[in-house]
C-alpha cells in the first residue's frame, strides 16, 4: 500500500472530526480538573467522561491507575491508559497529556465564564482549553482515525490521560510510572504534548530543575495606630520579596540551549493575612518559584535564601520559616539523537512544514519523571502559548494538526523500529 496516499486519506479523516473535536473541548471545559490544593476535588468527573467517549467510539482498551487521595471526589485520583494494538506489541508510542487545570484567577481579566467554552471562527476560549485538552483532545482522534480507516500502527499507541500534573505529579505521571506491571519501557517512544512554538518547531528535550518554597515570616500583630507595639510581618516579608532579587545574580550562569537561557527566581502566591485594615499583620506568607539551570544544585539555592531570610530575621526582629513544596533535581535530557526526537522531527514537517529544533525550558511537565527513570522522552506541540492567561484559548487548527502529527507519528518506521 502506498503509505502517501494513507497518510493523506488519514489527514482527511481527522479534517472531518473537527466539529466533534469542537463538541469534545466544550465538553471538557465544562468539567474543571482543579487539583484539591487549588480548591478543587481532582480529575474523577472528567477522567469518566474521557473514558465514556473512547469507549463509545470504539477505544475500549482502557486501564485505570488511581491513586488514593481522600481529598478528591471519590477518595481517588485518576489515571487513564487507553490502547490500541500495534504491529509490534512488545514497544509502545505513548501521547502523555493531562487532566488536570489551574484556576482561572482573577475573573475581572476573563472575557467569558471560564468553564464555559466559547467558540469563535478559528478558536476555543476556556480554562483548560490549550493546557492540556487541545492535545488531549487530538491524541484520542488521532487513535479514532486510525480505527477508522483500518490502519495498525507500528508500535502499540498507548494514549495516558495523567492527574495532578500541575501540583507536582505525585498522584499522576510519578503514580502511573510507580504502577505495578511495569508500563514503560526503555525503547518506548514517549511524547508529551504540553510545551510548544506557536510555528510547531520546537521540541523540548530538557528542563531545568524546579524548586518552590513556601516562606512564612512572623512578626506580632498589633493595632495599626499602634505599630510600636507590634513587628510588622507583611513589611518584613516584603522586604524579603525584594532581597530575593539578589538571587540572579548570584546564579547567573546561562546555557543558550534553554529558554531563558538563566535560571529564574519569581516569588507569586501569597496567602491572606489579616482581613481587616487596621491591624498590622502577625504573619506574613509568600511562595517563590525558582526555575534553575541543572548546573546548579538546589541545596545552594535554598541555602542562598536562608542567607537572605536570616538578614531580615536581624534586621526586622521577625522570624523566617522556609518550607519545600516542591523539589526537584533535572536529570539527564533526552539526547537530539534519540530515535523519538527524530521521528516526530518527520512527522512535524510533513504536517507543518517546518524544520524542528530541540532546546530546553524553565517550565516543568510530566517528561522529568520520566527522565529521572531513564527515559527518553519528547515534549511538543503546536501552541498558542496562552497556558495559565485569562481568556486562554486554543487555536483549532493546532488542534487538528497536531492530531495528524500524532497519527502520522504512528505509521512512521525509524531505526529503532
């Protein structure tokens, strides 16, 4: 069979799903995956509605890994593997995306409800629209054109639908990867759709280690006409947010394979404190997000800012507690060479026409774990790159074609094929 006229009858198929590709994302929108750290109950409704779909359109290969968390609806939080048999079913081509959102933040920056998709000619606006169900969406029709048109792919397609990727992981990809029964192997093309260019040329084959700390200043509260009776946490802390700023400097080495070439020190939430006016604040809270080029072990960053808590300590007469949300070293990347990098390189410019580059980011996403095990793992998509903004949408032609290059990717013979 001529493999050009396959591929091109494959593309039309997936054309043709653009509107139940549409149906799909509104759907999803509708149901928000908020982890129970962001005020919601975890992934359960939209993983049984992920389920339902591939089952009702003929993907009933579906194997369920949830991990125990008493938070969340249903005291789980889901994972989903969906496969389809390949010609070589002792390998696999894994499409990793997740379920998981982040809040919408503040609604005044929002043009429309956010869990109500809005569909406009070229695209879908919604929360969680292009982070992460644009891919999640795609890869599932990826898997449907194929059963249509009657095509086995070279490897068995294996489609994960992961929880808790925006909260580090625990209860998705590192639970998935823990599974018994051993899912991933060495020779396994890995792909995870969750980073991207907005021209789809971009592959992502490593991440800077990534390091959130919780940093609780106290002080005494007190009456605000009466400040000397007090120490003030919020003044202290802020000042601590701006002492902060001396960390870039310190760790200023650059790799240009990463992008931003440096390691970045961004502090973001901060807990409430009091709720009135007139009281000065006992306790302040603020979080930093450190985004650290590997060189760098994050034992040095954390003692860097235990220095810079204990001038304020002196200098303000507050205390300074420093806690570890998150914590993790990068390991190896995956090599430019790796068999996978090359063939989505195939897939991608047979689609988009363009000739793909692999480099690093700050950002973090469920490839790291797989790293850490000795993965080889790509990371790509084509993106409007409007993840975690108000009025995040997703573009539905990068819908459809990333679907195509998934199917294509596939049907593609390498090396180590």
């Amino acid at each position: 069979m001529d493999l050009s006229s396959v591929l091109h009858r494959l593309d039309k198929r997936i054309e043709g799903y653009r509107d139940e590709m549409i149906n799909l994302q509104t759907i999803l929108t509708s149901l928000p995956a908020l982890a129970p750290e962001n005020g919601g109950v975890g992934e359960a409704e939209k993983a049984k509605c992920i389920a339902g779909y591939c089952r009702k359109h003929g993907l009933t290969d579906i194997r369920n890994f949830d991990a125990p968390d008493p938070r969340a609806l249903g005291g789980v939080r889901p994972n989903l593997v969906v496969s389809v048999p390949g010609r070589n079913r002792l390998r696999s081509l894994w499409i990793i995306s997740h379920m998981d959102i982040v809040p919408p933040g503040e609604p005044e920056f929002w043009k429309y409800d956010p869990f109500t998709a809005v569909v406009t000619s070229d695209r879908i606006i919604g929360r969680g629209t292009e982070d992460n169900q644009q891919d999640l969406v795609a890869s599932i029709f990826a898997a449907l054109a194929l059963r249509s048109e009657k095509l086995t792919p070279v490897l068995e397609l294996r489609l994960a639908f992961v929880a808790d990727e925006e909260t580090g992981s625990a209860k998705g990809m590192v639970h998935l990867a823990n599974a018994a029964g051993r899912l991933f192997n060495r020779d396994d093309f890995i792909v995870v759709p969750d980073f991207g260019s907005e021209d789809g040329s971009s592959i992502e084959i490593a991440e800077k280690s990534t390091l959130w700390l919780r940093l609780a200043v106290h002080g005494k509260q007190c009456h605000a006409s009466t400040p000397a009776l007090g120490v003030n946490a919020m003044r202290a802390a802020s000042h601590l947010v701006v002492s902060l700023d001396k960390l870039p400097a310190r760790f200023d080495r650059q790799d240009n394979i990463y992008m931003p070439q440096e390691s970045t020190f961004e502090p973001t939430k901060r807990e409430a404190n009091v709720p009135n006016i007139n009281t000065i604040p006992g306790e302040d809270v603020f979080y930093l997000d450190c985004r650290v080029l590997p060189v760098y072990d994050l034992e040095e960053i954390i003692g860097s800012v235990r220095e810079q808590a204990a001038e304020i300590e002196h200098r303000f007469g507050v205390t300074v507690k420093i806690s570890t949300v998150q914590k993790m070293q990068a390991p190896p990347p995956t090599r430019e060479t790796a068999p996978v990098v090359g063939a989505l390189s195939k897939a991608i410019s047979a689609v988009y026409g363009v000739d793909p580059k692999p480099l690093g980011i700050g950002g973090g996403t469920v490839a790291a774990h797989l790293r850490q095990r000795g993965l080889n793992v790509a990371v790509w998509s084509r993106q409007a790159k409007t993840a975690h903004q108000p009025n995040e949408f997703c573009l539905i032609d990068n819908m459809v074609g990333n679907a195509k290059v998934f199917a294509r990717l596939s049907l593609l013979e390498s090396e180590k094929q």
